[in-house]
C-alpha cells in the first residue's frame, strides 16, 4: 500500500505534464503551419523535443536527468516541460559545446 501512496500521485503527475506537453506541441504546430513571424521563433526541433519528453512520460523516466540520475529541477520543468537536463548537466553540457565550437 506504501508504493501506492508514491506512484499513484507520480502517475497523476506525468499525466498533467503529458496534457500539458500535448497542448504545447498542437499550439507549436499550428503556429509552425500558419507561418509569419511568429513561426520564426519556433522551430522542428522544438517538437522533436516535446516528442522526446512524451517518450520520456510514457518509460516513466521524465523529470530525471539522464546524465546525473537526479530530478530536474520543478520550476525548470514548469517554464521548459520538454526539458531533458537538471540545471547543472544542462550548463556542463553549453560549457562542452562552446568549447568545441571555438
């Protein structure tokens, strides 16, 4: 009954974040279809990354970050839902990438 008590509010969790990602893939392409300027600041790759975090939803492995093993942080997860890193993998992985751009 413990478990119960700790996945049943988990499952309830991924669901609103499931419906939340859903509402903001159709909005992203429907913007993607109108076109204009406000297509500009979208892009494919913002719906492959809601894509990836529904898979994520659906292995139960959404808000873990894959690097590290932690959970991502909540209010991370609020303002990008389709996030894939905690804050500091996130800002390890920008630092990799700068340094091989240059």
């Amino acid at each position: 009954m413990i478990v119960r008590k700790v996945i049943d509010p988990y499952i309830a969790y991924l669901e609103e974040k499931r419906n939340h990602l859903m509402a903001r893939r159709e909005s992203k392409l429907e913007i993607l279809r109108e076109g204009g300027e406000r297509a500009l600041l979208h892009s494919r790759h913002d719906i492959t990354r809601i894509d990836f975090a529904l898979l994520r939803i659906d292995k139960k492995q959404y808000g873990l970050c894959p690097d590290c093993g932690c959970e991502i942080e909540e209010a991370r997860l609020t303002s990008v839902p389709e996030t894939v890193f905690c804050a500091s993998c996130q800002s390890d992985r920008d630092k990799k990438n700068k340094h091989f751009r240059h």
